[in-house]
C-alpha cells in the first residue's frame, strides 16, 4: 500500500520541482539582467534625444501623437522577458535601465524610474498571463502593449503635468500611438534584436539561445 501512493505521487513531485527550478533565478539570470537593463539603460540615453525630437515633432502636428516615438523606452521589459523568461525579469531589466538612464541624466530625472516600473510592470503581466510559457512574436508585441499601456496610466498621474488634466481626446489620441509604438519599437523590435543576439551564440545558457539553435 504505502509502495503505490509512493509511486503515485513521485511524478507529481517531480513535475513540482521542474516547475519550481524553472521559476527560480539563477546566478547566470541575475547577471544577465543587471548587464541587459544597463546596456538598454545606455539605449534609453540616447533615445532621450532623437525620441524626445520626434515626439515633439509629431506632437506639434496633432497634440497625442508624439506617443508613437515612445516604443523604444519599453523595450526593456519585453527583451528581459524573452531572454530570462522567469518572473520578475521584464520589470527588473526594465527598472535597471530607467534607473540607469536617470542616473546617467535626463529632462525627468527621478520620475523615470517612476515611469520605468509602470511600464516594466506592464510588460511583467502579459508574461504572467501566460504563466511564463509562450514567448513568441505575438506575446511579444503584447508585452510591448502591456508596457504601453503602463506608460499611460502613469502619465495619467505623474508628472509636472499629469494627463489628466488634458482633452479625453488627446488621451484617446496618445493611448492609440503609445499602444502602436509599443507593439512595434518595443514588441516586435525587441523580438528581432534577441532573435538576432541568440543566433549568435550569446543566449546559449538560455531558452531563448536553445531555440534560435533549433530553428537554424
């Protein structure tokens, strides 16, 4: 009797601690993340001058429409999910790099920090609603949404002007190109920019190399 209930529920302790060794963070995940969110940190420095043009640009010709320069700040949550691929990583990568990017200097200061856990957060819950299993284009681009989206509701409140204050139209407006921004500059960028790195050979002690070996 007690033979059989063992042999019942080996399996089932088995899978238990399969699941549970893929969830946990191993020191690789940990380097790889605080390297991933300063390298993107550096992205985001950069981006503050051509984005910050172009969303001026764009926002001069319909007040909203700047939104769409923006996918490119929300990159890092989707590249951090698609590479670590454990929970937690989309919104430690993508706070990593606000947090660099603040430190390194630019026109908002603390607040991107802010900024980069709302749209870190973002990101983080599309992974979790696959259960951290699916990680293709699709789920990547809705990442970048999920961090879009992110952004909105906090510059809905944050901020030395909060958007609320401002037309239900230009919210409408900045919703719509935050969301295209984020599904492109963010999700399907990102995509390609791991796909790339992991035909390399860099991803190789992760899923994400694994697979790109597989598909060659």
């Amino acid at each position: 009797m007690h033979t059989s209930t063992s042999a019942r529920t080996a399996p089932a302790t088995g899978s238990a601690s399969a699941s549970a060794a893929r969830f946990s963070w191993r020191v690789v995940d940990i380097v790889v993340a605080a390297v991933l969110g300063v390298a993107i940190g550096l992205v985001f420095w950069g981006w503050n001058t051509v984005g910050g043009l172009w969303f001026g640009a764009m926002d001069a010709l319909t007040p909203g429409l700047g939104g769409i320069a923006v996918g490119i700040w929300l990159i890092g949550g989707v590249i951090g999910g698609l590479i670590i691929r454990k929970p937690g990583a989309a919104l430690l990568v993508e706070l990593i790099a606000a947090v660099i990017s603040a430190l390194i200097g630019n026109a908002w200061g603390p607040l991107t920090i802010v900024s980069g856990l709302a749209q870190g957060l973002g990101a983080e819950l599309i992974f979790l609603a696959f259960l951290y299993l699916r990680f293709s284009l699709p789920v990547a681009m809705l990442a970048g949404v999920g961090a879009a989206v992110g952004a909105w509701v906090n510059e809905l409140f944050v901020g030395s002007s909060p958007n609320i204050a401002k037309s239900i139209e230009f919210n409408l407006i900045y919703l719509g190109t935050l969301v295209v921004s984020g599904a492109l500059l963010a999700g399907l960028v990102g995509w390609l920019l791991v796909r790339a790195l992991a035909a390399t050979g860099a991803l190789s002690r992760f899923a994400a190399g694994r697979e790109a070996r597989r598909d060659v």
